[in-house]
C-alpha cells in the first residue's frame, strides 16, 4: 500500500485527478478497450471531480471511452432527490465531460427485485472487462462505499443496513435529520471493489484520522473495511495532512520517504 500525502485537500485532490488521468491514456494510448472505472460520491471527491473537469476542458482527457459504475446508492430514494448519488454523479461530473450517457452504470436503490439488480450490476461489471482503478473515499468508521463495519471482505453488490452512525452523519444532506436519511443502500461489496487492478481512496480532514490509522496500522478486520486494502497489490490512499494525523511518526515518514 502506497501513502500520498499532500498539505492540502486541494492538492491531494489535483494529484488524484492527474493520476486518474494518466491512467486513462496509457490505456488509451496502447487499446481500444475502454477504461472502466468505479467511482463514489460523498464530500470527498468534489474538488477531484472538479479536477477532472478542468483537464477535459483544457483536451488533456476524453472520456469517450471511459465506462464507470457507482459504488453505491440509497434505497428508496427518488432518482431526481439532491442527494441522490444519480443527482451527485451528474452534478459534479457527468454533465461536464464526455461521457456516453450509456457508459454510466449507477444502482437503481427503486429496483423492483434489489437481489437481482445487485446481481445484474455484478455480470455487468465482470462483462465490462473489470475495474481498471476503483476511486473511493472512506467512512469515519472506516467503511469504503457502504460496506460498514461487519462487512464480510469478501462481500459483493448487495443491500446493505446503514448504522446508526453513518446515518446520523449522512445526515447534514438531509436537513440534519438521521431519521431522513434512507436506513438502507445498495453498494458494491469489498471483494468486488478490491478486484480492481488498481484501488486509489481519498481520506481528507481530522475526521478521518482514525480510519486512516486502522487502515493502514491495524490489523486486516471487517471492523474496518477499508483496510482489506493491506491484501491489494495497488493500493493508494490519497490524504491531506490532518487526514495522516494519528499515523505514528515512523509510518508518516516511510510514506513520505518512499512516494
Ligand atoms: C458515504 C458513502 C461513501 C463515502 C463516505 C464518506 O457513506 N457511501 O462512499 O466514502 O460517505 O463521505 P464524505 O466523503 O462526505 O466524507
């Protein structure tokens, strides 16, 4: 596992965004395969999206040829809702870039059968070809998409009970009532998100302090998902500082030393 570190949010999020980018062409550069990618919402990627924008505009990137899925999506919640990840996902990326609208692949949390839309995402997935890089972001609790805590490591697409916790801090998009926020989400699973060549997560701010050491210094557990990245081949977490900021000493200076 690699450890980016940057002073800022905005800067960890520029040098997300390139290295997005970079991988984007060195495929396109060498296959007519697209690029498939898994993305998440939240907070957390804005200013990397916003990024990502700006490189599009300025002919840097297309992505013509770029296929994603979502990780996750509430449960009930009208497509057209604000927080909707479909409304995020558009809002903040897709209706500035490129992007065929028949690439983007994001859960129906209104499916009629949820079993077998979780099922449908996976084939699709697996028919696109594979996830080339995951992009996520991490929960204070340390869960990656909604995998929280308990979460088997080797879970795939499924419904998923929110807890108490994140429910209550999801809850500033919903007027600050927890009571609001959907008690359930669909959400690809670890394995499925851990099956990706390569695994980039951003962690930014004081608040993810603690995941990020569990993650990255604590032991494998589904106590805190993210950290089944210890077991990727390519794993990069992206953080500004106050996100390393229970790292050890040590730790904050091997990541530094060795990027
Ligand atoms: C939600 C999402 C996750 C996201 C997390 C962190 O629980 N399901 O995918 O990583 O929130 O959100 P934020 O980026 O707003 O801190």
């Amino acid at each position: 596992m690699q450890v980016i570190i940057r002073d800022t949010m905005p800067q960890a999020s520029v040098w997300a965004a390139r290295y997005i980018v970079e991988k984007i062409n060195a495929k396109a550069a060498v296959s007519d395969k697209p690029f498939v990618i898994g993305l998440c919402t939240g907070s957390t990627p804005i200013e990397t999206y916003a990024e990502l924008i700006r490189l599009y505009k300025a002919g840097k990137v297309s992505f013509k040829n770029v296929v994603s899925f979502n990780m996750d999506e509430y449960v009930g919640l009208p497509v057209e809702h604000p927080e909707s990840y479909h409304s995020f996902m558009h809002h903040y990326l897709f209706d500035h870039i490129d992007q065929p609208a028949e690439n983007i692949h994001i859960l129906d949390g209104n499916a009629p059968d949820l079993d077998a839309e979780c099922a449908a995402y996976e084939k699709a997935i697996e028919a696109a070809g594979g996830f080339d890089l995951f992009l996520g972001g991490v929960g204070e609790d340390g869960h990656i998409a909604f995998n929280e805590p308990f979460s088997s490591l080797q879970s795939r697409t499924r419904v998923i009970t929110l807890t108490r916790e994140t429910r209550e801090i999801n809850s500033r998009f919903f007027d600050g009532d927890p009571e609001k926020v959907p008690a359930q989400a669909l959400s690809v699973g670890v394995a499925t998100v851990m099956g990706a060549k390569e695994v980039v997560v951003l962690a930014f701010g004081s608040k993810k302090a603690r995941a990020i050491k569990d993650a990255v210094e604590g032991p494998i557990s589904h106590y805190c998902t993210l950290s089944a990245l210890q077991n990727h081949p390519a794993g990069i977490i992206v953080c500004d500082e106050p996100a390393v900021g229970e790292l050890k000493v040590n730790s904050y200076r091997y990541f530094k030393a060795t990027e």
